[in-house]
C-alpha cells in the first residue's frame, strides 16, 4: 500500500518495519502533505529514494486551464493512468476545491457529464487527499500555509458510493496532521442514498450534506435520475430530517432548472411544499449543457422568477453563481474530452 494511505504515525511504523530510521516517516510524510514528489524531497540520498519508490505516490496534475473568471479546472493523473478532474473557485470567504470521489459514476444521471461513461472504479482515500495536496501546492500552498480553505465533494462520482474510503478520508483531511480543514468546511453532495445518509449522520461527522433533488414528483425524477427507482424523495428527505436532527446541521438542495422539464410555477410551489418546515436552504443551479445530452437550462429570468417564487412561499432559496463554462465547467466534460482524444 502507498503511504498516501496512512497517517504520519502510520507511515512512520512502516519506515520502521522497513528497518529505515523512524524520524524518516514524518519528513515522507510532511513532503506528501506539501505535494512534492519524490525527486523534489532533497533531504534523501539516492539510495533512500530507491528503497522507498514503489511505496510514494506518483499522481501528478496533467492539465490545467483557467476560465476568465479567475476559476481553474485540473485533470489528476494516478498511477494507474486513470484521471479524474477537480475544480479550485475563489469566493470572498477563501478558495473551494471541488474534487471527485470516483473516476467516473453509476448513478446515471442525465445532465451530468460524469456518468457517460459509468463507473471505471473507485478513489481511495489517498488519492482523493492527494487531489488536495498537489492543487494546494499548485496554489502556492503549504502544510503550514493552505490556501484551500473549503472542500466540496461534488465532482465526479457519487461520494456515497464510495463510503469508507470517503469516511477515511474525511477523517485524514480533518486531522491536524494533515491540512486540518474543518469539518464544517466541508459539504458532501448525494444523489440521496439513504441509507448511506443514515450512516453518516450516525457518523456525527458535522459536515455539510446537499442533496440533488432536481425534480419535485417522484415520475418526474425517474425520468432524469435512476436512482429515484429505488429511493423516494419522501425517504430522501425523512433521511435528511434525521442527519439534521443528529448532527444539528441544516442541509442543502440542489436544484438544477433545466427547461421545460422542471421550471416551472407548478415545480416551485411543489418544491415548497416539499421542503415546508424543514431546516434547509436550496441552491438553484443552472444547467451547464452536456453536448451528450438532449438538455437545455432555464432562462436566467425565468430562474430568477423560480427562486423569487421558492421564497415567497418561505423557502430560503438563491441562484448559484455559474463558473468555468469557458473550461468545460459541467462536471465530468473535461475527462471525457480526454477519454475520447485517448480513444
């Protein structure tokens, strides 16, 4: 296993059993944290380097590009060749890093980009921290010094199809010995696998959970989302309630208004009605198209009128601001445009 896998502690009992001098795993892993690779670590001979290669991880940044407005999408290279894609926006509040959690997804869902393809496999823990270590230090961040302040888990794949190794790595990002991102820092979004959301409020883990609802019947999002074949949004958001009522924290909805499928005065109401009493706030987002698909987004009057409507009825509601779509901002339209020149 890599040592990307362990913690400081951890890597440092494996130096050990390797018959290397302890205080050399707390030097491997600061240098992890820090994003080098192994031919930057100068405080190892050659023949260390040597006896401990097949054990540091080789992920590397591929590409990189920058939208106009300031976002910027990279393409994470593991050691295997598989790649995934993390997205880095600048708020007022400090730098979001959205990463994925799987290369690919299962879920299926027809206005997400990520899914073309299905699932080729799942992230570990490490590869997931290392998204984070090598955009960090891309950023002129440190172990000491992070620029990245939040963290989204809102990229490629279906973070609740993957738990424990999501678990494991919340768990690592959170710790001192790492980046120390709060808990509360960081939102995990879910097509709504409920039994996965009871896990993790029994978690009491306190991160932020967003549920992609995208449709306010149940006939209505079987259409766009397969997964409302097996989960009712009544179960999803009896499933919300109870991780509100173990963790204290509100949750978010994620609402992408897609034309003539969910836009309208009847969908706002129903949403309210939805979500009426409960301790939420609703994102609305507008559709970045997906060459692949046969969909279109709402016109931004018409979106402004939607979320205008949502908090009339007293629904705490407001309109996401769109970035990266010079850059493939839909998530997963940047991988598959590799895949396909690969192909």
């Amino acid at each position: 296993m890599k040592f990307i896998e362990y913690g400081e502690s951890e890597v440092c009992q494996e130096i050990e059993n390797m018959g290397l001098p302890k205080f050399r795993g707390k030097q491997i892993f600061d240098a992890m944290v820090n994003g080098l690779n192994l031919d930057e670590i100068t405080v190892f001979s050659q023949d260390f380097k040597q006896k401990i290669a097949s054990f540091y991880p080789k992920n590397k940044i591929y590409q990189k590009f920058v939208s106009k407005d300031g976002t910027k999408k990279y393409l994470i290279q593991f050691e295997d060749g598989a790649i995934c894609e993390c997205v880095l926006m600048s708020y007022k509040y400090g730098n979001t890093l959205c990463l994925s959690t799987q290369i690919g997804c299962r879920m299926g869902c027809k206005f997400c980009a990520s899914t073309l393809n299905g699932l080729e496999r799942n992230l570990t823990a490490g590869e997931m921290l290392d998204e984070i270590y090598l955009i960090n230090r891309d950023n002129g961040g440190s172990r000491k010094n992070r620029v990245i302040t939040n963290l989204v888990l809102m990229g490629s794949g279906e973070p609740l199809d993957n738990f424990d190794n999501v678990c494991r790595f919340l768990e690592m990002i959170s710790s001192t010995e790492s980046l120390n991102i709060s808990m509360r820092n960081i939102s995990l979004s879910t097509c709504g696998l409920v039994d996965r959301i009871i896990e993790l409020a029994n978690k009491n883990y306190g991160i932020s959970l967003t549920i992609s609802l995208h449709a306010t019947t149940d006939e209505e999002r079987k259409k766009i989302m397969p997964i409302a074949n097996k989960w009712s949004i009544n179960e999803i958001l009896q499933a919300c309630d109870y991780y509100f009522a173990k963790t204290g924290r509100r949750f978010y909805i994620e609402y992408t208004l897609v034309k003539g499928i969910n836009d309208s005065d009847l969908d706002a109401k129903r949403l309210a009605e939805l979500l009426k009493g409960k301790t939420c706030h609703v994102n609305l987002i507008m559709l970045n198209p997906v060459a692949e698909r046969n969909l279109h987004s709402t016109a931004r009057k018409n979106a402004e009128e939607f979320c205008k409507k949502l908090i009339s009825f007293g629904v705490s509601a407001t309109i996401r601001r769109s970035m990266g779509q010079d850059i493939s901002g839909a998530c997963g339209q940047l991988r598959n445009k590799f895949v396909r020149k690969k192909v």
